[in-house]
C-alpha cells in the first residue's frame, strides 16, 4: 500500500508540473499573439543584460588565464630543457660547474614556484568568483517562469471577474430548461448554489494569485539585491586578478635576472680562462695547388725570348714601316683601338707599325715598347712635320655611347667581377695564395680555366697591389671565400 502511495504522489506531481507547463505555454502564446498583456521591469532586464556580459567577460577571461598558464608551464619545460643541456656539454674540469648546477636548480624552483602561486592567486579565484554565476543564472530562470505563472494567474482571476456580472444577469433571468422545469420553491436553492460556485472559483483564483504574486515577488526582491551587487563587484574583482598577476610577474623577473646575471658571470670567468683557445676561422682544403706557381713559371718562360729581342723586325715583305691605321667617327676613335691592352695612342705620323704588335706582345715586350717610344720621340724631333695630336673621344652612334662599359671598368684589371673585403686574416699557405688581412679590399677576377677552381675558393688581386703595380701577373692569387665579404 505505501508502494501505490507513493507512486500515487509521483503521478500527481508529474501531472502538475504536466498542468504548469501548459498553462505557462499557452500564456506565452496568447502574449505573443497580444491577446494577454505581459508583466515587464525595464530596470531588472538591464540588470539581466549586465547580469549576461559579466558573465560572458569573466568566462573569457578564466579560458585566456588557463591559457597563460599553460604557456607558463610550456616555458618551465623548455626552460628545464635548456640548462640540462648547459649541463651537460659544461665539461667537469670546467671552473663554476658547481655554481651552474646550482643555478639550474634554483631556475626550476622558481618556475615551479610561479606557477602555483599563478594557480593559488589568480586561477582558484577566478573559479570561485565564476562559481555563483550558475546558481543567479538559475534564479533569473525560475524568476521568469513564476513571473509567467503570476500573469497566468492574473488573467485568470480577471476572466472570472468579467464572468461574474454575466452570471449574475443569468440569475435575474433564468433561461435554462432547468430553472424553467423546476418549481417554484427549488429555483432559489439553484441560484444559491450557481452563486456559491461562482464564488467558490473567483476565492481559489484570487488564492492562486495571491500565491503566485509572493512566490514572484520574493525571488523578484532577492534578484533585484543582488545582481546590481554582482555587477559592481566585477571592479574589484579585476584590480585583484591582474594586481595579483603583475606583482607575481614582478617578483618572478627580479629573482629569474638574479640568476641569469650569476650565470653571465660565471661563462664570463670560463671565457676568460680559455679565450686563447678561440676556435679559429679555416679555409677550405684545396685540391689543386700551386696552381699559379706553375702558371709563372711558364709565363716567365714564353716572356724570356720577348724580353730579349727588343729591336722590332722589318715587315717580311719588306715594305716601310707605316702609322696604325685609325678609323674615326666623327673624328673620334673607335672602341676597339680603346679596348686593346697594351695599345697606345700615336703622337706623330711616323710612329712605327710595330707599336701595335708590341701592344698584342704587351704582357712580355713592356721594354721594347719604352725603346721604341723613345726612338719615335727622336723621329719626331728632327722631323719637319708638325706633330698631330690625336684627341679620343667616346664614339656615338645614334646618341648611344660606343665603349662605355669598357671606359667606366679601365682602372678595374680585366675581367673584373666584383669586390670583396676580408673579414679575417689569412696566411697564406702556398706560393698561389693572396696574404689578407681585415679590412683588405680585393678585386675578384676569373679563372682562366674554369676546371681549375676549387670549390669555396676566388681568384682576385688585391686593390692596393692593382693600384700601385697594374700587374696582374705577378699581383694575383686565390683566397678562401668565406674569410670575405662582398662589398659590390
């Protein structure tokens, strides 16, 4: 029997809470369609609104403060990482390893310590300051149900009002078959009990509504307390989170720059011990060497018989020796006589056609030039020709200047690529190799054989050695690239 009882009672309150729900749903539906004017507090749904934000903001603001959290702990890791590694390539004969351990450990204390007091101060409060928004969110719920069961109730007691004034016309005039079949001393006891009912109603109406009324104004009162309270507790909330946070930040740096300044001081003192055992700069090993010397060799070789045969020869068919031939444009001398080493320019009409051989012959035959430039002077001088001097010019054709490239590089040596500055010295370890030192500038030229470069290597003369000698011969050599910079 207690069994049936109790599910007696479960029944019947499933079938109210049944009865609620349809009785709230119909009133929001005759509201909305306005047949049922609706109970509103403009000031309480802009307490909603803040009521929403806040939470939204707090919300926000604990998922970016777990966030930090994590990253802090990812530091830890990385950081924990580091110093193991400092501790093990910090070799043990080393001076200060004692101190580096030391400050490993003291490093990991200090971020395990940082973070739980990041968790203590400012996560746990967090949680606890969002943990009643659940509980008001709730309240505001159940606020708006029993204000729907409240106008619900209303309007009901309203209709039975309205009701009211039509029964009691029916009982001036009664109309039913009833009232009219019944006799004449029974018709007072039916319109005594229609009025009994009709009153019975409107008192349990008026009950409902008076209950209805307090349920809704007691929570109405408690929500209209505390949620401006909650909103202007936000202030103080924030100032505590981020003062916590930034004095947590503060202390953390001071200790950590303590213990990075421990550790420059004790590297500073290993560096001091060996900073004669520097790791030196080194060139890459070269396969083919003494490449020049061999080249110098040969050179010295062809240039002998050069050197020794300075009176020029008659042309082979023995006709006279007659002044280069010179073609202008415009009066103005063609790129290929500027271009051709070794050539010069002639001062009179008998200057001998052997000057453009020897200008071919230059890199061997530089005496026998000077020999017949002097001979010509003398040619000249007891000559009764005047002297015609040859002006050259940049030849144009169409605006365009002919031989400019060549004009702007004639003080670079031929070949000219670009230029490099050491940053390092180099000594140099074969007869083919350029000396450098910092700040030396060098010329990059070419190889003639292009097969004969080695990888990582430059063949250049110096700027300093062009400039004084213009002898690319004896002046240049092949350097390691990576002891230079390129500067152009």
């Amino acid at each position: 029997m207690a069994e049936l009882g109790s599910k007696g009672v479960t029944a019947g309150k499933i079938a109210s809470n049944v009865q609620k729900k349809l009785t709230r749903a119909q009133e929001k539906v005759l509201q909305k369609l306005g047949k049922a004017d609706e109970t509103k507090d403009e000031q309480f749904e802009q307490c909603v609104q803040n009521f929403n934000k806040q939470l939204s903001e707090g919300t926000r603001l604990q998922k970016d403060l777990r966030t930090y959290l994590a990253s802090v702990k990812a530091m830890h890791e990385a950081s924990k990482k580091l110093t193991e590694c400092l501790q093990e390539v910090y070799e043990p004969d080393w001076p200060g390893r004692d101190d580096t351990n030391k400050i490993a450990e003291n490093n990991d204390l200090l971020w395990t310590d940082f973070h739980q007091k990041l968790v203590d101060q400012a996560l746990l409060t967090m949680d606890t300051y969002l943990g009643q928004f659940p509980d008001i969110k709730s309240r505001i719920a159940k606020r708006g149900r029993k204000l729907v069961d409240y106008d619900s109730a209303r309007h009901h007691f309203e209709a039975l009002q309205t009701a009211k004034k039509k029964d009691e016309t029916k009982i001036a005039k009664p109309v039913s078959l009833l009232e009219k079949a019944a006799p004449q001393w029974c018709q007072g006891k039916l319109q005594a009990h229609l009025v009994a009912q009709t009153n019975l109603l409107r008192n349990q109406a008026e009950e409902e509504l008076v209950k209805a009324q307090k349920v809704f104004e007691e929570m109405n009162v408690d929500l209209q307390e505390e949620l401006p309270s909650l909103w202007n507790s936000r202030v103080g909330f924030y100032v505590n989170t981020f003062q916590s946070i930034a004095g947590l930040e503060e202390n953390f740096h001071k200790e950590m720059s303590k213990l990075n300044q421990n550790l420059h001081d004790v590297l500073l003192g290993l560096d001091k011990q060996y900073s004669g055992n520097a790791f030196p700069v080194k060139a890459q090993p070269r396969k083919k060497t003494k490449l020049f010397a061999r080249l110098r060799k040969k050179m010295s070789s062809d240039s002998t018989p050069a050197k020794a045969n300075k009176s020029p020869s008659p042309p082979p068919d023995g006709s006279p020796i007659t002044s280069p031939e010179t073609k202008t444009v415009n009066h103005e001398l063609e790129p290929s006589t500027l271009e051709a080493p070794g050539a010069s320019i002639p001062k009179s009409p008998s200057q001998p056609a052997e000057a453009a051989h020897a200008g071919a012959e230059a890199a061997g035959s530089e005496a026998a030039a000077g020999a017949e430039a002097s001979k010509t002077e003398a040619d000249s001088g007891s000559s009764s020709l005047p002297a015609v001097v040859v002006e050259t010019f940049p030849a144009t054709v169409n605006g365009t200047v002919e031989g400019g490239a060549s004009s702007e590089r004639s003080d670079m040596p031929p070949g000219f690529l670009f230029k490099v500055q050491a940053m390092h010295d180099y000594v140099a370890t074969d007869s083919d190799e350029l000396q450098l030192k910092a700040g030396d500038v060098v010329l990059v030229i070419p190889f003639e054989n292009p097969e004969e470069q080695d990888e990582g290597w430059l063949m250049g003369v110096k700027e300093s050695d062009w400039i004084q000698h213009k002898e690319l011969d004896q002046c240049r050599g092949v350097f390691p690239e990576n002891f230079t910079e390129r500067v152009q």
